[in-house]
C-alpha cells in the first residue's frame, strides 16, 4: 500500500470509532444532565486520588530494584491471564445482571396481574 493511499477498512473503522465517541459524548451529556452525576465523579475522583497515593507510595527506589527483579519472570503472563478472566467475568455477570432484570420485572408483572384477576370487580 502507498503512502496516499486509503483503505476502505481504515475508513470504516475510523468512521466506527468516530461515532462511539459521539455516542459516548451524547450519553455522558444526558448523565450529567439528570444531575447524578455528582455523587459519581467524587466517588471517582477519591478513587483516582488513591491510586496516585498507591503509585507514588510504590515508586520509591528500594521498590523499583524489587520491580525490575519481578519483571524479569513470567509473572506478567500470569497477571494478563487473571486480568483477562477478571474481565470476562465482570462481562458476564453485566450479562446475567441485564438479562435478568426484565424477566424479573415480567414476572412480578404477571404476578400482579394474577393477582388483581383474582379480586372482585367493584362497579
């Protein structure tokens, strides 16, 4: 491929990108406007700020020579696989969480309508 050209899978992806970004932007604005977004942003900004405290907590030098020594084994192999099935795991349970909701919900629903069946009807 030269330099001027463009592909169309490069286009598409950009354009695919593009608009994520767009929808992320429109569904953050329509957060922030309901108004709870407050409690949220502390809740992530605290969190923010301990991670920070963590890693400066960590980079001293006496924990920099222990880091290069673990770098040097496999372990990041293993910590990409426990993260990776972290992940999985919090996609799934987001999965069954979604899933089970309405069918909760049409459920007490029926339930509800059982129910009122059953009364009598007062003219």
């Amino acid at each position: 491929m030269m330099a001027g050209e463009v592909s169309i899978p490069r286009v598409a992806n950009f354009l695919v990108i593009g608009g994520l970004i767009w929808y992320g932007f429109a569904l953050f604005a329509g957060y922030q406007a309901s108004g709870r977004w407050a409690k949220n942003v502390t809740g992530l900004l605290s969190g923010v700020g301990m991670l920070v405290l963590a890693l400066a907590l960590l980079l001293t030098p006496q924990n920099a020579e222990v880091i290069v020594r673990i770098a040097h084994t496999r372990i990041s192999m293993i910590l990409v696989g426990m993260s990776t099935g972290l992940l999985l795991a919090a996609v799934a349970a987001f999965g069954i969480i979604t899933y089970s909701k309405p069918l909760r919900l049409w459920h007490e629903r029926k339930i509800q309508h059982d129910l009122n069946r059953e009364l009598p009807k007062i003219p």
